[in-house]
C-alpha cells in the first residue's frame, strides 16, 4: 500500500513541532512547489509568489506550535499561503503600486543583484506565466502550475492540494481542450523551469536563523566562540572566525531587502556603505574574539570582545533605521494597512537586534563555562 504524503511527512512536521529547524528545512523542501504554485495562481507574478511562499514558510514555523494535528499540517499550509497571497494583492492596491510606470525603478533596484540577460530572461518569463493563468480558469490554475512543476505526476498533485486524482485528471482535460495541447506543453516546459529551487528554501533557513541583518552576526559569532579554544594551531581558522564568516552572510542576506526598496540613489548608496562596515567589523570581531581565546585565559578577554563587537552592530543597526525610516514613515502615511506593516517591521527590526544580542551573550557563557574559563569554574 502506498503511504500518502501527509504520512511521509508526519515525522519531520512532529520534529518540526519540537523545535527541530533542519526536519522544518526539509518539509520546505518538499512542500515549496506545491505552495509557491498556490501563490503564483493568486498573484500571478514569479517575484511575489516567491516573496509570499518564503512568508508562508516563515510564518509556519512560527505558528507552529499551534498545529494540533501533525497530519493536517498541509491544508493548514495551504490555508496560509491562500491568506498570504490575498493579503498580498490587498496590499499592493493598497500602496497603489503601478507596475508600468515603477518598470524602470524595479529594473534599477535589482541591478546590482543580476545580469541583465538574467532580468530579462526573468521578465520574458514573468510575462509569458502571466498570460497563461489570464487564459485559464480561475480553479484551473493552481493544478496547471502544480502539475508541471512536479513532472506531470496528477497523483502528486492531487495530494498536495487535497483534491482526489479524479477531479485533478477532469480539470487538466479541460484546460487542454480549451488550449492547443502542443502550447500546452510549451508552457508546461516554462512552469518546470520557474519552479523554486534549493534558493528558496535556503533562503526560508537564513530568515529563520537572521533576526536583523547585523544582529544575526551577534549569535553566530559568539556561539562559535565556544569551539574556538579547542584549535590550538591554526587560531585563524577557529570556530570563532567562521562564525564571523556566518556572519557576514547574515549581513549580505538580510540587507538585501532594504537595498532593493531603496528609494533613491542616495538611500542605496549609504545602505550600501553600512553594509560594508557592517561586515569589516563582522569579520574583525571574528578575529577578536578568536585572539581573545587563543591568547588569554580566563572569561574578561572574550566577554570584552564579545561587548565591543555588539556595541559596533548596536551602532549599524541603529544607522541603517535610521536611513530607511524616512521611506517607511512616507508609505505608512498611505494607508492604515501600511501603517500596520511599518509598526511591524519596527518591532521585529529590534525584537531580532534583542534576541541575536540574547542568544549570541548566552553561547558565548556556555562556551566559557564549557571550557573552564568562567569565574567559578
């Protein structure tokens, strides 16, 4: 007998449940066609159904303590995406975004991120998705998608939607008698390579692991400390040090969202230069903190280094709200909604700044007591 989706992923959504973020990682993995197709049917354009898909995903595992019922984890991820992408358009009529007109701007702030070839690729592809759901019925969609993204496979399908193959089968017959199946199939070859890759659910794991784009250096650095007295040769590549690297990445992923919304050159220019910074201290502090264990002895060195390293990523943080504030105050003046999403982005811009500087103090105390150097050890 076949085992049913939901019974294959039963065991990770209950690891999951209990705080197990690499069994979250692999559910993304494996959920992420079915729910970025969900959200591509909705709003109808590639970018954004990857935004929503990643909100989703960030949003489960936040909620999910509350699931009651591990095997209705998937209805109650569709349910989110469905709500999200909703939302999503809401909003987007909300700010009154005009596509044509922000054409240019959107190609400028992505510039610095991809090829042009890239873009245009990209764009060509957006369209041509775009007008296939335009020509297909509204409860055809999320099948269609879904369908090629996972080769063809109804039975698949079926079980990530919660439909019966039957009704997957009809739907699909449908769709093909009120389309050319030869342009069908051309159109199947152009879902399969949008679907999300291995980027997308890296990209789920390093917004779980980054609360802030500097903050995030706090936790991996510091956490990596502990291990970096065990290197006695070669201090340089101590765990401390390659935490700064993690690091460093945090910084790079986190503040790529602020540079594409810059809203003018001047804005982009000094993100950009705080970016910068924020990564030579990043990988300074590394260093630092490395020296610090291999050269002294007892907990006041790293604890030193521990404190100017966040008081650094303590002055980013604060400089970058800084210079995107006057942008975030100007569209919460548009609407309630944007008003809302400005209180938000506040809150979890210095709840992540708390928390990296939290988890990152109480490594770096575990790893000292781990190694004998604290004061009562």
């Amino acid at each position: 007998m076949s085992v049913s989706i939901e019974q294959q992923l039963q065991p990770d959504v209950t690891a999951a449940i209990a705080g197990d973020i690499q069994a979250f990682s692999r559910l993304v993995q494996r959920c992420q066609n079915g729910i970025s197709s969900i959200a591509l049917a909705i709003v109808k354009d590639l970018d954004a159904s990857e935004e929503v898909c990643q909100q989703v995903f960030i949003a489960a595992w936040q909620q999910l303590n509350g699931l009651q019922n591990p095997a209705s984890f998937l209805p109650w991820l569709r349910q989110i995406t469905r709500y999200r992408a909703y939302s999503y358009l809401r909003e987007q009529r909300d700010a009154q975004i005009e596509r044509g007109t922000d054409a240019e701007a959107l190609l400028e702030s992505f510039a610095s991120d991809s090829s042009p070839a890239d873009e245009l690729l990209r764009s060509e592809q957006a369209t041509l998705i775009r007008n296939l759901l335009d020509e297909l019925p509204p409860e055809s969609r999320e099948i269609v998608l879904l369908f090629y993204r996972e080769e063809q496979n109804s039975q698949q399908v079926a079980s990530l939607l919660g439909l019966t193959e039957t009704n997957v089968r009809k739907k699909l017959q449908r769709v093909r008698e009120m389309l050319k199946e030869q342009l069908l199939a051309r159109y199947g070859k152009l879902i399969l390579s949008t679907a999300p890759g291995v980027g997308l659910s890296s990209a789920v794991l390093s917004a779980l692991l980054v609360g802030s784009p500097p903050a995030a250096a706090a936790t991996a650095s510091a956490m990596a400390a502990q291990s970096s007295g065990l290197a006695k040769f070669g201090w340089l590549f101590s765990g401390a040090l390659f935490g700064a690297l993690g690091g460093m990445l945090g910084v790079l992923l986190g503040m790529r969202a602020p540079l594409k919304n810059a809203a003018s050159n001047h804005e982009r220019s000094r993100l950009l230069r705080y970016r910068n910074q924020a990564l030579a201290w990043v990988g300074f502090s590394g260093i630092l903190l490395a020296a610090a264990y291999e050269f002294t002895a007892g907990a006041i060195a790293p604890l030193l280094a521990f404190v100017l390293f966040m008081t650094g990523v303590a002055y980013l943080q604060l400089r970058v709200w800084q210079t995107i504030k006057p942008r975030l105050l100007a569209k919460a003046a548009q609407s309630a909604a944007a008003k809302r999403q400005y209180r938000n982005n506040l809150l979890w811009c210095w709840f992540g700044m708390l928390g990296g500087a939290t988890a990152g103090f109480a490594g770096l105390i575990a790893g000292l007591v781990k190694n004998g150097r604290w004061f009562w050890s």
